[in-house]
C-alpha cells in the first residue's frame, strides 16, 4: 500500500495508514510511560490525513517514517 502523509499534531508522517502514524508520533509527544497513564489522550490522538503534503513523500522509503524538511 503507497504511504500517504498524516499529521499527529505537528508532526508530518508519512505511513500506509492513520494507526501507524500515530503509533510513530506518539512516542516523540509524550513518553510511553505518560500514555500508559492517561490512556485517554492516547485514545484521543488523532492521526489527520494531509493529503496537500503526499507529495513529498520520499520513494526510496518501504516503511512509515517522521517527516524532516
């Protein structure tokens, strides 16, 4: 499946889906053991499509990744 981009508050990931992007930017928001704890926000953390951003994404690349300008 092509990787499309996805906003989790600020930041770009590119992934093939929303859950993945958001399992990736969740770690660089807050540490895993403060989402252990409030499980809510975790639940509440969205992955957004940017569809304005997919073309940006880097071919070379086969799994998700964050986003660097």
């Amino acid at each position: 499946m092509a990787m499309r981009a996805y906003k989790v508050q600020d930041i770009v990931v590119f992934a093939s889906r929303g859950t993945e992007a958001k399992l990736l930017a969740a770690p660089k928001i807050r540490p895993d053991e403060e989402w252990r704890e409030d499980v809510a926000a975790w639940v509440a953390l969205r992955a957004e499509r940017a569809p304005e951003l997919d073309d940006q994404v880097d071919p070379a690349q086969s799994t998700p990744y964050i986003f660097q300008p």
